[in-house]
C-alpha cells in the first residue's frame, strides 16, 4: 500500500473541498473517495486540477481513488499523463 499525507491545497489555488496527498517521492495525489464510478465529467475537473498542481511545481500527478472508473475516462486519464492508484493509506 502507497502511504499518502494529506497537503494544504490553499497553495496551488484549488477548492477547499478537493483533496490532496503527497508521499515520500513528492508527487501528487488527487484523493476522489466517492461511491458512485468516476466518469468523464470528473476526470475534466481532475485534470484541470492536475494542470493547476503543474503550474505551481513540476510534478507527477496521480489519482487516488476507491470508485471504479468509467472505460473512456481511464482512457482519458492516461492520456494526459495522470496513473490511477487504488491500494493506498492516507496518514
């Protein structure tokens, strides 16, 4: 399991409701624990965090999820360079 620790989101400009984790390599991970699949219109508003997070600090960006996603947004996400984690603790 990939140990996370949960970081201030105030720096990069982002919603206080998104959340957001770093492990000991210092990338990114964008936390989205719903119960419903993630589908399109989530993995746009994950890669527009994902394109904010990069704007502040050249890093790698993850998705840390326990949802299932959508075949296209799988698709999508990888596409523009964003890996899905789903075995993973936050401290």
């Amino acid at each position: 399991k990939k140990k996370l620790t949960l970081i201030n989101v105030d720096a990069f400009g982002l919603s206080s409701r998104t959340k957001l984790a770093i492990d000991d390599k210092q990338d990114y991970y964008i936390i989205k624990n719903i119960k419903s699949r993630i589908i399109m219109s989530d993995g746009k508003k994950i890669l527009d965090i994902s394109r904010k997070i990069k704007k502040k600090i050249n890093a790698t960006v993850f998705l840390a999820t326990t949802a299932p996603l959508c075949s296209k947004t799988k698709t999508y996400l990888k596409e523009n360079k964003i890996e899905t984690i789903f075995d993973y603790i936050i401290s």
